[in-house]
C-alpha cells in the first residue's frame, strides 16, 4: 500500500552517544516533515504570487480554458496567518462555498479528505483483520510447496499473487511477512537471495505501479482530481497485463542463471545459507475450511469493490445499465462502510473472537493512521493555495505551456514531473493528494481525460518507489534478505529502465486516444 510514515522515536541501539563527535548519516525526512515544509514555502509564496481564478463550467467544476482572470486576493495578513493554522482541519472537513473559499463553518460542498480519511482507515482494518487470521500467509505459503518442484514457475506465479495485492489494494508493508518463507524455500530450491527479495520487490512494486483499484493510489488520486476512481480502469489493467510479465521474465531470467551458474549470483551466499539450503522445502499445512472461506471472502469484497466503482453505464454504453442496477456510482463512504463490516466478517469467520476483533480493529486503524493524516496534510497545502486565490495562477502558467502541446506529449510530460515529486514525496497517498488538485485541471486544457493524468501520476510513483532509499519496504525488505542496497540497484537498475520506457510511452499513447 502507500508508504507508511513511521512517527514512533528511533532506537538508541547503535546511536552515538553525545559528545563523542561522532555524526549520525544523514536521513532523508519523512513525508510528514516534507509536507510541513511544503506547506510553510506555500503559504509564503502566496504573499508574492499574482492571485487569480477561472471561470468553472456549471455543471462539472471544471476551470474553463482561457477564462483565467486577476483578482485582489482579499485576505489580510491576519487572515492568511489563520489560514496556515487551520490548514490541517480545513484539510480533513473543510467546506467550498458559493464563493469558493474552503473553511470549516461554511455551508456546501464538502472539500476535506474526511472520506479518504476514513476510508484508508476502514480498508486498514480490513487488511490488517485478513491477515490476523493467518489465512493469507498460510495460502501462499501452500502454493508455495505444492509448487516447489517448478521452480520458474513457482517464481512466476508468486510474483503475480503479490503483483494482484499491489494493484487492489497497494500491498507494500505487508509483504514484509513474506521474506521468512522465501528465503529459505529459493535456498533450497537453487537460488539465491536476491531471487526471493526480488519475487517480493518487483511483483508487487509493479503491481503499485499499474495499479487498477489500489485505494491509496489510484483512489486518493481519484479524489483530489474529483473523478470516479473506476475512470480509467480498463486502460489500467492493459497496462498490468504488459508490465506484470516484463518483472517476470526479468526475475526468471536471473534466476535461471544463477540455478545454472552459482557463481554468477550478485550476492553470493551469506552466513547461515548452508544450514537453510540444507533443511529441504518444508511441507505446509493443508488450508483449512475456515482458511478457505477467509481467503474466498477477501477476494470477493475487492471484487465487489470493483463492481461498485466502475462506471458500467460508459462501459456498457447505454442506459440499460442504470436501468438494470448495474451502476453503483459508490464513493468512499459507501466503499468504508463496505470494508469495515466485512473486516467484522472476516474476523468471526477467522475465529478472533470477542477480544481479537477489537484489538485488530485498534490496531489496523493504528497502523494506518500515518497514512489518513499524510493525506490531510497534503489537502491542507491545497487549501491554502485555493483560498490565498493562488492556485488559478499556477494553472495559468501551466496552461500556457500546454496550449498547442500534441495529447502524447502531454501525456509523457505528466509522467515526468511527477518522477521528481515521487522522490520529494515518497509517500504515494500524499503525492497524489498533493499534485491532483494542479494536474488534472490541466488534462481540461489539453483535452485529455483526467484518469490518464492519474495513470502518469501512479507510474512514475510506483516506478520510484521500487529503488528509493527512504522507502521503509525496500530497505526493511533488503534488510531481512540480507542483500546490500548496491547489489539491488545493480539487479533491478536495468529494468526500471526497461519498465520506465514502457511507461512514459503507456501513458503518451493513451493521452494521445
């Protein structure tokens, strides 16, 4: 899922101790801290950016090209300073009026990310319940020793079960409970390290990275670019279908060569690795019944959840799908509430028990609070560019630079600027949070769908996040495989090239259609 900013005090094993003049390695800050520092240079470029608006179609919202005009701005020193203060709150349950201006005391159209909020919540919960019951970790691990004997393929199919959790549901941290069975199962079977790392690595960072339905990417996106979060979906899952198996060969490729070659491992055999190539492929338990129902009612919730969001009546192409209930239209709220009561189902079915539902529902709520409040943060920053009457301006010059630009190009030029913001801001709730609200005006400007603008977004979000150093899952992953950061970048460099062209040239083609 979206990266998880840890909030909790560090350590002090193995921290210098004071006055040894030893110094601490740097450390990139976390999401929270750049999205402070994001905020406090907005709200002081608002004092010297020129204010002005668009005009907005009556019917969708939408800032009309060529309308944009100056204003005065209207907010005193004191008022701007109040603006920077209630920044978060206006973040979570601001209110747009008539008039445009967000605060928590007006009357109209809800702008906060309270429903995100709760949802990111609400699917914690679910998550964290699902693997509470143990039926997720024993599955894989059953496919895991029922295929062992066809290694490639075992590979293969691994990566496409963890690619499958990348695109629902942005399976990131979760993964991390993996490296104990594969390690010693690729061992055993042949490999080396760097085969189970990268099975985990890049089946479901691809995932992320074409993700269809992920709730922390393609939803949050969704939302600040005000569209339904099923926009956009086939094209999606075209893209899924070609970067899955490209990850794939890469892994399988390499794999083989070291079955074939020993020697040619990037990473060589460490301490410890005699002993678990020694112990065999462990046999796993069979799965039970209730694993079965478990394992059987998370698929069918994602499914449902993919049911309810997309638009059938523009897939179908009639009316006879709002005639017949084919179209939900859910949005968050609809989609919170699903997830929190089928967490309530998973977890009686599980057999947690009076106290193991209320302790998971706490600590799946807890676990992805770091994420709801990143998201608020990101909205607040918004906010405050929308009622200092600065946010038309930024449109403006950008408009500017659209204007006469070909569909593809524009497509790829998303996809590039938002490489950089991805390292600024690893964290794929809060960059989509944060750059939403300014791109997808523009796809208005360049006539194109605003759902292509988010594919360019996740893209180049998903593709940075599988080699970033501040990502807590590539170097929490790296670490419990025991595989240096140098060795991976040598390892995967080559094809998030491959992966990066591949994107950039998805994302121009489907600006272009």
């Amino acid at each position: 899922m979206a990266f998880k900013t840890n909030t909790s005090p560090s350590t002090s094993r193995g921290a210098p101790e004071k006055g040894t003049g030893t110094k601490e390695p740097f450390r990139f800050p976390s999401a929270f801290t750049v999205l402070f520092g994001v905020t406090i240079a907005v709200w002081a470029l608002a004092f010297i950016v020129p204010t002005g608006k668009y005009a907005t179609n009556a019917e969708t919202g939408a800032p009309v090209p060529g309308s944009y005009a100056g204003t005065d701005g209207g907010l005193s020193f004191g008022d701007r300073l109040m603006e920077l203060f209630m920044a978060p709150i206006n973040g979570l349950y601001g209110v747009m009026n008539a008039d445009g201006y967000i605060g928590p005391y007006e009357t109209g159209e809800l702008y906060g990310a309270a429903g995100v909020f709760l949802f990111v919540l609400a699917i914690g919960i679910f998550i964290t319940m699902a693997m509470r019951t143990g039926a997720i970790d024993n599955g894989v691990a059953r496919i895991a020793t029922r295929m062992s004997g066809r290694g490639t393929i075992l590979i293969a199919v691994l990566m496409v079960l963890f690619s499958i959790g990348g695109t629902t549901e942005g399976m990131a941290e979760e993964t991390l409970g993996f490296y104990g069975l594969l390690i010693p199962l690729m061992l055993a079977l042949g490999y080396d390290r760097m085969v189970a790392a990268a099975t985990i690595l890049v089946g479901a960072g691809i995932g992320v990275l074409a993700s269809t339905v992920n709730p922390f990417a393609t939803g949050v996106a969704s939302d600040a670019a005000g569209i339904s979060i099923g926009d956009g979906i086939g094209f999606r899952f075209l893209m899924y279908l070609v970067l899955v198996p490209v990850g794939v060969w890469w892994v399988v490729r390499y794999a083989r060569k070291v079955h074939a070659d020993p020697a040619s491992s990037r990473v060589g055999a460490v301490e410890g690795d005699v002993e678990l190539r020694a112990q065999g492929v462990r046999a796993a338990d069979p799965l039970t019944g209730r694993e079965k129902t478990v394992l059987s009612i998370v698929g069918l919730t994602f499914a449902f959840m993919i049911f309810a969001i997309v638009p059938w009546a523009q897939v179908i192409n009639g009316p006879a799908a709002e005639s017949f209930g084919w179209q939900l239209d859910w949005y968050f709220p609809e989609l919170a509430a699903l997830f929190l009561v089928m967490a309530l189902v998973v977890g009686l079915i599980g057999g947690l028990g009076e106290k193991g539902l209320t302790d998971t529902i706490v600590h799946g709520a807890g676990d992805f609070i770091g994420v709801g409040l990143i998201i608020v943060l990101a909205r607040g920053v918004t906010v405050i560019m929308n009622n200092a009457e600065i946010t038309g301006t930024i449109l403006h010059s950008m408009e500017n630079l659209v204007d006469g630009s070909s569909n593809a190009l524009f497509g790829a030029g998303m996809f590039l600027i938002n490489i950089p913001l991805a390292f600024l801001v690893p964290s794929t709730s809060g960059h989509a949070a944060l750059a939403m609200p300014i791109l997808a005006p523009l796809a208005d400007f360049a006539g194109v769908e605003r759902a292509m603008v988010i594919t360019a977004y996740q893209s180049a979000s998903g593709l940075v996040n599988l080699i970033t150093p501040t990502s807590a899952v590539v170097m929490g992953g790296l670490a419990l495989a025991k595989v240096r950061y140098d060795q991976y970048l040598r390892f995967v460099l080559p094809l998030v090239g491959i992966l990066f062209v591949l994107s950039m040239a998805f994302v121009a083609i489907g600006a272009a259609l």
